[in-house]
C-alpha cells in the first residue's frame, strides 16, 4: 500500500533545484506542495471582495504572501508535533523532521523566521484586521494536537483553515456581520469537506496508530459526508450573498463552483489511492470559482 501513496513531500518545481539542505526547510514548509496556501488563501480574497470595497490587489497580494508565510509556519510546528506520529504513517515518514534531516531545534528557529514574514504582513492591515487575524493564534496551536482527542479533527482545521474569510473582511470594513458569518461558515464546511477527502489517503495508518479523522469516523460514509458537508458550505454562502444583497439572481454566481464541488463529492474514491488526491487539489479550482462569485455579487 505504502507504494502507491503520493508522499506528503515532494522534490518538484524549484525546490528539486535546491540543494538538499536548503531543500529541506523549503518541504519542511510545503513549498513544493502549494494548495495548501492556496487553500488558505482563498478565503481571505472572498472576504475581501464580497465587502464591495473592488478588487483591492494590493491588500489581496499582502494576504497571499501572509497565507504562503504563515502555512509555512503552521506546517512547521505540525511537524514537531507530530514527528513521532509521522513515522509510523507511510504517507509523511520521509517529513524532514520525522526522517531526522533537520533537527527540532532549527525547525523552530524556521519556524520563527516565517512568523516574521506573517508580522510584516500583520502591520500592513488596520489594528480591527490585526486583532481579527491575532485570534487565530490558539486556534493553531491547538489543532494538531485534536486528531489526538477527537474523531472530527476537521472540524477545527475548518475553524483555523479559513480564519481569513474574517480577517479579509474586517481590513476594509466592520458591518455587515451577519454576511460575514454566514461566509465563515460556509468556509468552515467546505474545508471539512475537502479535508475529509484529503484524510482518506491515511485511514489505515491513522486507525494502526490510534489518531482521529472524519474520514474514519464516517467510515462507509465518506462520500454521503463530502456531499452533506459541501451543500452546507453552499446553503452558507447563499446566504451570505442574500445577506449582502437580496437578489435571487445575485445566487445564481454561486452555480459555477456549486458544480465543481458536486463533481468532486459524487466522484470521490477511497479505493483509488490517487483519486482522493486529485479531487482534494482541485479545491484550488473551486477556490477560485467562490472567489469570483464574491466579487461578482459584492460589486454588481
């Protein structure tokens, strides 16, 4: 089984250019693996242009250099977590720390640079947006610790995953709030979704090890789970924009990405072990569709 699982860790793109040592901090980082800061990405632009404010590129390239630093960081600090757990799961033994090619001590020493790069980020947003984004904080710390505790694990990564739906927000305005709730929410369970299609790769390693996953709490029930957890997300973001601007039509933005997360769900296979993989990259794609959808609707 171990042959056929994709590692969480890969030399492609400019990093397999990089001398091995220098290599090491940047997958130690996931900078060969982008969808995770595009994943977090997302979220801060839909906040930001579904406020009205326009396109805002400046604050919005602010926001990506914040979402590559600080999933950076949080990468980092998962990995010293749970370097003891990374050995035992076939899909993230080869990690840098798990493997022993870079020592604890220089993890947090890395780990400390990029939060710098996330406290430039920080003083370029008004002192609303920095508390907002300060917030977040004990949300980080705590997740990787909740696969230890709960079977629903995703659920508090959708909490810490898509905090820049708020923070997107609140750097341009402070009402609306109902609007902005309801954003976040649908932000939440679309991270549970496709979290839940990304956690079918480690089912067996995480039952052998003792870890939780929605993807084992659901257990036969992975794909009825993605396709409960991406009409909530839809059902919230509908009412976000109905919220922000009471047009029947104005729902009608969201359609795009409505089927493209329906295709994922209804196509989703656990059998498979490169289906799961695809199927959760491709939220890079959905991303963006709710991203225009929200620049549609807060601008029309």
């Amino acid at each position: 089984m171990a042959d056929t699982i994709t590692p969480d860790s890969e030399h492609r793109g400019l990093v397999a250019r990089l001398p091995q040592g220098v290599r090491d901090y940047a997958m130690l980082a996931r900078f060969d693996r982008p969808i995770g800061w595009w994943l977090l990405f997302w979220p801060c632009a839909w906040g930001v242009w579904l406020t009205g404010a326009g396109l805002q590129w400046e604050l919005l390239l602010w926001l990506l250099l914040g979402s590559i630093a600080m999933r950076g960081a949080g990468c980092v600090y998962n990995d010293i977590v749970d370097a003891d757990l990374d050995r035992q799961v076939a899909r993230t033994a080869s990690r840098p720390i798990a493997s022993g090619r870079v020592s604890k001590r220089a993890a947090w020493i890395w780990l400390l640079a990029l939060c710098g790069v996330g406290l430039l980020v920080l003083f370029q947003l008004r002192l609303e947006a920095q508390l907002v984004a300060l917030g977040s904080l004990l949300l980080v710390a705590a997740y990787p610790f909740m696969k230890r505790i709960t079977g629903f694990p995703q659920a508090w990564l959708g909490l810490v995953f898509t905090w820049g739906a708020p923070v997107g927000w609140i750097a341009l305005r402070s009402d609306r709030l109902d609007a902005l709730a309801a954003l976040y929410a649908g932000s939440i369970f679309w991270c549970i979704g496709y979290d839940t299609i990304y956690a079918l790769q480690d089912r067996e390693d995480d039952a052998l090890v003792g870890i939780g996953s929605s993807a084992l709490t659901l257990g036969n029930r992975v794909q009825e789970g993605v396709i409960a957890f991406y009409c909530l997300a839809l059902t919230f973001w509908g009412l976000a924009f109905w919220l922000f601007r009471q047009d029947w039509v104005a729902l009608l933005a969201l359609a795009p990405a409505a089927i493209h997360l329906m295709w994922q769900a209804f196509t989703v296979d656990g059998g498979d072990s490169a289906n799961p993989l695809a199927r959760f990259r491709s939220n890079r794609f959905a991303g963006l569709l709710v991203a225009l959808a929200c620049l549609v609707v807060g601008n029309a």
